[in-house]
C-alpha cells in the first residue's frame, strides 16, 4: 500500500475521533477554541481576503451541534440582547442583498466578517449553558493569551531596527500576517476580559486572585507594547471602572502604577519615540492617525444619504471616491454610512440591553462581580469605537460581547435554580391518580 495513502488514512481516522470527541465533549473543544485564537498565522488563504483558522473551522462544527443536538434555551436576558443584534443583522443582510440586485455588491471582506460574527452570537451563548464549560474557555484564552504575547515580543525582537524609527512602524512590526496592529488591541481587551471572567468563574482563594490580576494587568499592556494608543486607553477605562465597581481601591492604584511605569521604561529606552506616540492636538487633530480628516470625509458622506445609508460593506468604496484615506475607524459613522440611522439606532439599542441587564446583574449582590465586568467591557469597546470600528462586526469584539451574553444566562439559570428549590410543595398540583399509582 501507498504510504502517503496510508499516512492520509491515519490522518483522516484521527481528525474524525478528534470531532466525536469534541461534538461529546465541547468544554475541551472551547479549551481549543481558546487557544487557537492566540496562534492568528496558522491559517489557510481562501482567495485575498478571507483566511479560515482553527478557532473558525471548531465554531463550524459547534454550529452544525447546535442544530443537531438541541441545547437549553436561552434566558430571558439574553434574548433581549440576541433579538436586537439579530435584528441589526437582518437590516445589514437586506442592505447586502439590495447591493447585489443593483449591481453594487458589498465587500466580500466585510460580507464574510458579518457572517462569521453572526455564526458567534449564534454559537456561543447557546454553547456556553455552565460555569465549567466557561473555565475551560477562559483557560483556553489565557493559554492562547501567553502565546500571543510571545509571538508578538518575538516580532518586535526579529525587527529590532523598527524600534528606533517612529510608533507607526513599531506596530506593523509587532503584528501578524493576517492580522492588523488594531486587531492585536481588540485581541488584547478580549484577553483581559477573559482574565477578569476568570477571577469570577474559577475558585476564590489568595494566590487565585493574584494570578487573575497578573493576568489581566499584563494583557492590558499589550496595547502599550506595540503603542496601539487608542485601545490601550479604552482598556484602561474599562479596567479601572470594574475596579471601582467592585470597590478593589487598591488595585486601581496598583494598575495605574504599573502603566506609568510601562510608559516611562519605554520613554527611557527612546524618548523621541515615545513623544511621538504621546503628542496630540485636539485642535488641529495632529497625533491622531489623519483621524479628523477621515471623519470629516465620514460626516460629508452621512449628511448626503443620512437616512437609508449607501449600502452594507459599502464604506471603504464610497470614501475612496471622496478622496478619503480610508474607512472612518469609528464604528457609530460606519453604522451610519452603510445602514442608515435606523441601522445606529439598533447598534445603540443593542448597547441598551447589554447595559440595562448588567446594572441588574450589579445591583444584586451576589452577580455584583459579573455585573461590574460587563459594563467594563462594554465600557472599553464604546471608548474603542470612537477611533476603530470594534462594535461593527469585528470578530474578537463579538467573541468578547457573546461570552457575557452567556454569562448573563448562567447568572440567570443560578438565580432561578435555588427559587426552583425553596418553592412550596403545596403550589404544584396533585398528580393525576393514574400517575401516581
């Protein structure tokens, strides 16, 4: 027999045990999809835009599970908030199909990164049903988590002649083939999401607490490390506003001390670089990234097409022809310039639900944590969408937003199990006689 042929058969047995095992047993299958999201490079090219990756080929098949095996339904607070995003995805797929019957069809990047997040809210909050299936996912990203890190320091360290130039140069250093140097800072608030959900779902002790805080203060660092300004800053806010939250003083001061002394062994490495990254204007806007002028560009095509919008994935194109840079990177703008006002108005009806369930979830004591985390994140990602657009359709931001979706129904299911428990025998009915015999 062919060895190659052979090889191919062991190989194929292989991958099917490996998807019996993982449709059986999804809490290692989301260990797995945790850690493959640290490795962005190990990916097979489909045409010039779209790249499949492992965590992608792993929510293909958790997809295929939902619908063969019938999880839990969802709870209630978690419906609220699915039903909004997927009513802002049925707004973006009719814009989609509009485009294609008039023979100006979206971008097929932006058109695949709306169907992969789509496939996330689809996925994982049905997925997600316990707190142990969401420890193995937490320590699936904080394994991926340190590889990143790895990765990117040996970016930095094989381009150490970038490091001397200017903090543009510094972060296309720092980043992946497949990925951009924005894309490292959503990665890196994911992380310290992650870090922080695992301070809430893993065991309470003294040394736990420590390594959460550890964890979650060093990828936050992650966007000073490769000077992406923006998304270390909206970290920061959404960090310090959950250390507030849950009244940890201390910490908060910790955390602040650690970034200023980030900052400042950076200054004393190179000084002019650092300078550069830290000068802005708000006047003229110089610092920035051309922000104000792609903006500008974002605001004159609104007030042409304020209401229906130009179409879905149609933003890229139309600012182009205006003469602009690029996209706006500012995710409220290109809800707008694509999908109209009604398309921001569910963009913002959607921030409502996610914020109005976690101040009930923070006003009762015991999901007070949980409650305090999610409007952290969501929090940063707001801060975040100012400069970048993280809330529309972008694939960690919606990994990150689908994960406290399902925290809120595990909070739910725990608030409703112990009521279920203490009800009186005397509200159930007797059993029909037949029944009971």
């Amino acid at each position: 027999m062919d060895l190659t042929f052979t090889v191919g058969i062991e190989i194929g047995v292989a991958v099917l045990l490996l998807i019996a095992f993982v449709w059986m047993k999804p809490e290692y299958g989301l260990l797995l999809y945790g850690l493959a999201l640290g490795f962005p490079d190990i990916a097979v090219p489909l045409g010039t835009a779209i790249n499949v990756r492992v965590d992608d080929a792993l929510l293909l098949l958790f997809l295929l599970r939902s619908f063969l095996w019938v999880p839990a339904p969802i709870a209630a607070g978690q419906r609220k908030i699915i039903r909004w995003q997927a009513l802002l995805l049925a707004v973006c797929g009719v814009s989609a199909a509009v485009g294609f019957a008039r023979d100006s069809p979206p971008a097929l990047y932006e058109t695949t990164k709306m169907i992969g997040c789509a496939a996330i809210i689809a996925v994982l909050p049905r997925l997600l049903q316990s707190e142990r299936r969401l420890r193995f996912l937490v320590a699936g990203l904080m394994c991926g988590g340190v590889a990143l890190v790895v990765q990117v320091a040996q970016h930095l360290a094989g381009s150490s002649a970038n490091f001397l130039a200017n903090f543009q140069e510094l972060k296309t250093a720092a980043t992946f083939t497949t990925w951009n140097p924005n894309t490292i800072g959503q990665a890196a608030m994911l992380l310290a999401f992650a870090a922080g959900l695992g301070g809430i779902v893993f065991p309470q002790t003294w040394f736990s607490r420590s390594l959460w805080f550890a964890l979650a203060t060093g990828f936050s660092m992650i966007p000073v490390l490769v000077f992406a300004r923006g998304t270390g800053l909206s970290i920061a806010t959404g960090y310090i506003l959950f250390l507030c939250l849950t009244r940890r003083w201390k910490l908060a001061c910790v955390f602040l001390a650690i970034g200023l002394s980030a900052l400042g062994y950076f200054h004393s490495i190179d000084s002019e670089l650092v300078d550069g990254a830290t000068h802005v204007d708000l006047t003229t806007g110089e610092g920035f990234s051309h922000r104000f002028d792609r903006w500008g560009m974002a605001i004159d095509a609104i007030r042409t097409e304020p209401v229906l919008g130009y179409g879905f994935g149609r933003e890229w194109t139309l600012l182009s022809e205006m003469g602009s840079e690029g996209r706006a990177h500012n995710a409220y703008m290109s809800v707008w310039i694509e999908v109209g006002a009604g398309g921001l108005a569910l963009l913002l009806a959607i921030l409502f639900q996610y914020c109005s369930t976690a101040l009930n979830l923070y006003r009762q004591h015991e999901f007070r944590a949980v409650g305090a985390l999610l409007l952290a994140l969501l929090a940063a990602m707001c801060v975040d969408s100012i400069a970048l657009p993280t809330l529309y359709w972008e694939k960690l931001p919606t990994i990150a937003l689908s994960i406290g979706v399902a925290l809120v129904g595990v909070c739910e299911r725990n608030q409703l199990s112990p009521a279920l428990q203490m009800e009186p025998v005397s509200n159930y009915e007797a059993l029909p006689q037949q029944l009971q015999a």
